[in-house]
C-alpha cells in the first residue's frame, strides 16, 4: 500500500487495480453521483476503462498521484476517494481539490478532515501556491465541506453540461484558497 497521508481517522493511499470493485459500487450510488451525473449507473467497463486510469494517473511535476483512496484508519473501510491534482501537468501552483465517499461515510467530517490535510500538506511540502474546489450551486453539502476547509467563494458560473441534470440550470460555484491566505490563518 502506497501511502500519502495520514490524520487522526484516515489514511489516504495509492490506488491500484483491486480497488475497482469499491469504485464500481461508489459510483453506482444514485446519491452520490447525484450532482455529478444525476445518478446514472457507470458501468463496470467504464471504470475499468475510464475512472480507474485517471485515479492511476502520476503527474510529473509531482512524481505522484493526484487522487487517493480513503480509508477508516482503524478499520481500513474503503470509505471514497480524495483528489489534489495540479491542473498544469508542468507544475502544482494550483490544485484542484475534491472528494466522494461512500454514503455511510456522510455526516461525519471525513471530507473536511481529509480536506484540511491535503491543502496542509500541499501548501506546507508540494510547493502548491493555490487551492481550488468546484460543484454544482445546489449541492449544499459540499459547498460547507469547502467553507470548513478554508477555501472561500470566489465565483459563480455556468458550466457546459453536456447533459443537464436537475439542479444544473442554477450553476456552479468555485471556491479557492490561496497560500498567502492560508499562511494568514
């Protein structure tokens, strides 16, 4: 097991292919993919041809992954994924920050725990100078998961859904945190 960081209830690893039968089931929860894809099912093909690469991806800049599966750190329930890429492949200057966990994992701070530690770390050890987090306006849930992580609205947007799902007509959000902001706290 690859592992990336640690916090006081989670332990956040590298992906590897054994992990497709907990992707497979996590993104085949309506309600969690109901801001992401309006909870249509992903087939077992997709993920294996599609989900999974992307989670297995090493961007140079880093040497490393930028999505990481999350664990109970007692238990090692398969609890979701987290994600802290650099958008520029060249450098991670900026970062884009996000998170799916099971359904049961909801409700009990993993998302910000995991959240918190990530933009630490980025900002303390990857050189990242600015946090970056998206979802859709409606989805209240992640949009406080974001504010208890620091991150702060900076906009409000369109997106270019290829598909409208419901609540998509209402936009999208981005929020940010930059270094300087974080050093400040």
């Amino acid at each position: 097991m690859s592992l990336f960081l640690k916090t006081d209830r989670l332990v956040l690893r590298a992906f590897t292919t054994a992990d497709t039968d907990h992707l497979f089931a996590l993104d085949n929860d309506p309600e969690v993919m109901r801001f992401l894809n309006g909870g249509r099912p992903t087939s077992r093909e997709a993920v294996g041809t599609r989900v999974l690469p992307r989670l297995l991806h090493d961007h140079p800049c880093w040497g490393t992954r930028g999505y990481w599966a999350a664990q109970e750190k007692d238990t090692g329930t398969f609890l979701g994924w987290f994600e802290f890429r650099p958008l520029d492949e060249g450098g991670p200057a900026v970062v884009e920050l996000g998170y799916r966990l099971n359904r049961a994992a909801w409700g009990h701070g993993y998302a910000t725990e995991g959240s918190r530690a990530l933009i630490h770390k980025g900002f303390t050890d990857l050189g990242v100078e600015r946090v970056t987090a998206n979802t859709m306006a409606v989805n209240t849930r992640s949009r406080r998961v974001m504010e208890k992580s620091g991150l702060v609205l900076v906009r409000h947007f369109t997106g270019d859904w290829p598909e409208a799902i419901e609540g998509s007509e209402h936009g999208e959000v981005e929020y940010a945190l930059t270094r300087t902001e974080w050093d400040r706290r």
